[in-house]
C-alpha cells in the first residue's frame, strides 16, 4: 500500500517493486542460483543473498574492486560479479 499497487510487478522467479530509481526482486531459491550463476554461492538461507549495482562503466568498477584487493568471481563484458566471502556474505553483481 505504500508503494502502490502500479510498483509491484512480476518477473521470471519472483516480484519486483519499483520505487525512486530502485528496483528491489525477491526470487525463490532456483530463480536466484539462475540470476547469479555461475558467481558461488553457499547452501540456500534465508534473507538477501545478492545485490545488483548498475553502474555506467564496467571498468571503473572493477578498477575499484583491484583497488581494494578484490578479485571478481565472474567478469564479463555485461557484469561483474564478486563472490560472497568478498562480499560479507552476498554475491555482489554489477551490471549496466
């Protein structure tokens, strides 16, 4: 109700809510090893398990990730993805 109805949406897996530029999905435990893969992931739990930043440049973002010592689980020429024990726990993807 906060929200309104016009934010939530479904999507493959799940639902998504729209609002200010943010877009939060909540996926059963198969859609979330599909969005993810192949980034590592440990046993199903419960609670967010990955965060997705969209970002204008790839580039700077992994620069920064090298910056800080951290290595991407999975780089490609749409995202990059950092695993959850570089992440405190979740996968941490970026994407454009």
């Amino acid at each position: 109700r906060l929200l309104g109805i016009a934010a939530l949406r479904p999507i493959a897996g799940g639902l998504e809510i729209e609002a200010g530029g943010v877009s939060l999905r909540f996926l059963a435990h198969e859609a979330v090893r599909r969005s993810l893969a192949p980034a590592p992931l440990a046993e199903p739990k419960i609670g967010v398990v990955g965060m997705g930043v969209r970002t204008r440049s790839l580039k700077a973002a992994a620069d920064a990730l090298a910056r800080g010592g951290v290595r991407p689980a999975v780089t490609s020429a749409d995202r990059i993805a950092v695993a959850p024990a570089d992440a405190m726990g979740v996968v941490l993807d970026f994407v454009l």
